[in-house]
C-alpha cells in the first residue's frame, strides 16, 4: 500500500503530495506502534455486508449524548457513538474545553472518498 502511496505522490499536485505524504505516515504509524492487527480488525468489521463503525457508546437521544458527552472526564476525540441508530464523530478539544458531536458520513459515503 506504501508503495502505491509513493508512486501516487510522484504526479500528484502538491496539495495532494500532502495528502498523499500523510496517509503514508499514518500506515506506517500504524506499523510501527503495533496497531496493524486492530486496524485490520477495524477494516475487518468495517468492510463486512452491514458493516459498522466501531462505537464506544450508544444512545437514544440526541440529548442524552450530549449530556454524556458535557459529563465525559476525557471525551474519546475521534471516536463514534451512535444516536438514534446513526454514527456521529466525538469532537474533544481540551484546549478550547469544546465538545462536538457531528454526524458521521455514512460507510457507503466514507468508502468512495
């Protein structure tokens, strides 16, 4: 896959070198911080027919998740939660003290960007 990336970044805009230069580190992140058998599980159950995001939390409401989300210690930045059945992205920054949940693009969405 690194290889591709490399090749890839070859013809690309610069723009897209960036990007294309971020994706390499972050699979070799993965690598080297021994994450490539969770992150193949998190393909794994990701790519399978009726596929889903990896949740930490599910709730009924969108008004008991942010409560959850207000009283959370330490919000997990980047993680899922589901809300009335739909995925929404936790957004923590302790630096702002800023709690967000904004929807997540769905799998379909997501796997063609």
């Amino acid at each position: 896959m690194q290889e591709l990336l490399v090749r890839l970044r070859t013809s690309a805009s610069s723009e897209d070198k960036e990007l294309l230069a971020v994706a390499y580190f972050a699979l070799d992140f993965i690598e080297v911080t021994g994450n490539f058998y969770p992150f193949e599980a998190f393909l794994q159950s990701w790519n399978s027919p009726g596929g889903t995001l990896p949740t930490v939390a599910s709730f009924g409401s969108r008004e008991e998740a942010e409560t959850w989300l207000k009283e959370h210690p330490e919000p997990p930045h980047g993680a899922f939660v589901l809300v009335s059945g739909q995925p929404y992205s936790v957004f923590y920054f302790r630096h702002l003290d800023r709690r967000l949940l904004l929807p997540a693009p769905s799998l379909e969405k997501r796997a063609l960007e």
